[in-house]
C-alpha cells in the first residue's frame, strides 16, 4: 500500500489497496492518521459489492444509517444512492453533511458507480483554512454562536419517515474543535441550518453565504475528477464538499454513500 500526496492544497491518493482483502492493523492505522493528515483521501482501483465496500469502511469507523430512507440499498441499508434520478438534484452548494444529525458523521465515503462521460467532478475544501480565511470581524463574530439545523422543507427526496426519525433541529457550534487533532474549523451546512443565534431568520442564508465567500478559496479546494473504482473519504469535521452539477444531464451519475458515525460537535 502506498499513500502518496496528491497534485492539490491538501489531499492524498492510496493504491495498492484492496479493501475486499482483510486490512493488517499496521495499514489500518496508516489510512486513518492519512485521513486525519490529509482530510481527503482517494483510495484507487475498488471493485466491491455492496457489503464489501461496507466491510471495507469498518477501517475508518462504524457506518451509520443516512436520510432517504428511499435510496438505501435493500441488500446493505447502510449504504445509499447519491445520483441525478428519481428527484434528486446534484448538491451544488458548499456543505457538511447530515447536520440535522445530534451526532452527525465523521467522515462521508463515495464510491463511483456510474459516471457521466465529462464533468461531474466532486469539491472538496479545508475549512480548518476556511477558518482561517475570515476577516477579523467575521472571525470574532461567529465565536460562540451555534447554527439550528433542519432537513430542508423543499427537498422532494426527503418523505415523511426521514423528517419523522431524521428533523429534530439539530444544535452544533459554528467553529468546531475537531476530536482527534484538536484544531478549529469553520462548521455549518448553508440549507439546512434555518437558525443561528440571536439572528433573524431571513439573515441566516446571507450571512453564511458571505462566509463561504471569505472561507473557500482556490488554494484550501480540491477538485476530484472521478475516475470508476474510485473510493472517496473525506473528514466531514473539518471539510466541505460540493458536486459540480454542469455535466449532461440525460447521462446518469451514480455515487454509493456511507457515512460514518461520529460524535456531538464541540
């Protein structure tokens, strides 16, 4: 196994691995202190079944069920569908994911299925530097405050079971103290945080907006150009992600989707 750095601010591409072979704990522990080193790695050339590529993730953590309920694969629950069918629209904006979550993930995993024959591509930004890139104002502004977070009202993927068990209103803090390095980073997700402290409703969206205009610049991204047997990790406690929605349309894109389960933010 090999982890080499790859050609962006931040990121590295592991080959040599075939996470349908049991993983030694010494490779083990050298993927996720990469993860925690890298906040995004690639691993290259998979060809996994369901429950293999579930098996697989079990290095990086426990996997944990997702939203949508309807995308869930009925042979492995615990793995999704991300793809440009059946409603669902490619997720354009800067996020984290499953903020609605008490505890959301750690760590979100994709796996290429399907691929459109140009674009598509997914984005990746450090917001440990996303923090760092805020003005001064904005910095001491945000300090302290924390964001509610609801599944959006206008999704149409979400059903009724999702809001039920999923749409508790979720309270986690703007900067994060990550777990395991212990550094800050820039943590919200702009559609599905409704509320942040002693702000009216209507200012929320432009306020976060402005703040991913300061925090994501060209030198904190990575942009992935997905190649099939590509797997995917990134650290959702210090990352953003962000899919490039301008490919063809009539061309299906299909991502397999684990979360991993993390801890309460702090």
């Amino acid at each position: 196994m090999q982890i080499n750095p790859l050609k962006a601010p931040f990121g590295s591409e592991v080959t040599g691995l075939d996470l349908n072979q049991a993983v030694s704990p010494e490779n083990a522990e050298r993927l996720n202190q990469a993860l925690l080193d890298n906040i995004v790695l690639v691993l290259r050339d998979q060809d996994l079944t369901a429950e293999g590529y579930c098996k697989g993730m079990a290095v990086f953590g426990e996997p944990m069920l997702q939203h949508r309920l309807a995308f869930r694969l009925p042979e492995c629950p615990e793995v999704s569908r991300v793809i440009n069918r059946e409603k669902m629209r490619p997720a354009a904006n800067w996020h984290t994911d499953h903020t609605n979550h008490d505890e959301p993930p750690k760590a979100t995993v994709l796996y290429a299925r399907k691929l459109p024959s140009k674009g598509g591509d997914t984005s990746f930004a450090d917001m440990y530097a996303g923090l760092k890139n805020l003005s001064p104002d904005s910095r001491s502004q945000i300090d302290g405050l924390f964001t509610v977070n609801h599944m959006e009202s206008s999704n149409p993927t979400y059903s009724d079971a999702d809001r039920e068990a999923f749409d508790g209103g979720a309270r986690h803090p703007m900067v994060r103290t990550h777990p395991e390095s212990g550094k800050k980073a820039l943590y919200f997700h702009v559609t599905k945080a409704t509320g942040v402290d002693g702000m009216e409703a209507d200012a929320v969206r432009p306020f976060l907006q402005d703040l991913l205009a300061q925090s994501i610049r060209r030198e904190n991204t990575l942009r992935h150009k997905w190649r099939m047997g590509d797997v995917v990790i990134c650290d959702n406690r210090c990352a953003m992600h962000s899919v490039d929605p301008n490919f063809d349309q009539t061309e299906e894109r299909l991502l397999w989707r684990i979360i991993l389960k993390g801890d309460r933010p702090v």
